[in-house]
C-alpha cells in the first residue's frame, strides 16, 4: 500500500491539534474488535448494521451471508464506510474507512483470511475456505469482501482533531 496523504482538517479540530498519524490510524484498524458498516439499499435508503473485520493486505475484510441486507445492497452498490471507535467524549480514537467492497474468492487467499480471523480473535471465529467462501462448523456459507481504503478519517478526541488520510 502506498504511504496515505495525510492532513488535518482546521475547520474541525482544535488549534493546537496535531495530526493522527497512519500509523495510529493503522493500529487503531487493526486492534479494533468492532465496526459498523454502513451500505446503501437498492432505494437509496442507508443500511448499517455491527460486524467483526480483519486489516490483511492493506484492505479491510468482512463477511456476510448471502441473504444478509447489506450483501443484497452491495450487489447494487459496492461502496461502504466502515467506523469503529469508542463511545467517549473526550478521548479515543473513531475512524471511518471508507472504498469499494469487492468479493473475495479463491481458496489460497481465503485460508490465509480464514487463519487471520482465528489468530485476531484467539479461535473464537473458526471459518474455513469452503470454494469461493467461508464455512463455519455447523453455518452456511459466508461471502468474504474486502474494501481497500480510499479514505480514512480519524477523530482524536480531547484533542479534537480531524484527520484525512487520502490513498
């Protein structure tokens, strides 16, 4: 992945704020257990809904089932925000990864995929390259999309300052 152009917003965050750097931004992709995704319904009504993801060559994945609302609304439209962060006021870090979805297939890619969910969530998600998608023991089978970043803001809070990291 090419190094971001990163800059911080004055029209948003405090005078003396410095810029999140990547690398923050990065960890705080990486560490978090949660995001929200955000997908738009065939009548242009926003979806959003929690999901679990994994940061592994320079994109962003998650899974889905195939009747789920937001694979349905990407069959329409494959452009996403994802945000995770934290519920405080006046310290943390949000952030809001934002790019295309596009399907992943192919079963090289999915077991390294597959092994990256179990080591982040030591074993608690236990999917496998099933074809072109993940099974999990007993379940059906899950549709893996990744979303490399076109944009990612990050939101320092205390410090209040809004950052652009542009790919």
């Amino acid at each position: 992945m090419s190094t971001p152009v990163t800059e911080i917003d004055p029209r948003f965050s405090d005078p003396n704020a410095a810029v999140t750097e990547w690398s923050e931004t990065l960890r705080a992709i990486q560490s978090a257990e949660l995001f929200w995704i955000c997908t738009v319904r065939g009548d242009g009504r926003p979806h959003m809904t929690p999901l679990v993801a994994v940061w592994l060559d320079d994109a962003l994945h998650f899974c889905t089932g195939a009747g789920e609302q937001k694979n349905l609304n990407l069959g329409a439209n494959s452009r996403v925000a994802l945000a995770t962060g934290c519920n405080t006021w006046d310290e943390g870090l949000d952030v809001v990864v934002e790019g295309d979805a596009v399907r992943i297939t192919g079963t090289a890619r999915l077991r390294r995929l597959a092994a990256a969910w179990r080591a982040k969530w030591d074993g608690r998600w236990q999917f496998e390259a099933a074809g072109d998608c993940f099974r999990d023991q007993d379940g059906p089978e899950v549709l893996v999309y990744a979303v490399k970043p076109a944009k990612v803001l990050a939101f320092a809070k205390g410090t209040f300052s809004h950052t652009r990291h542009r790919f």
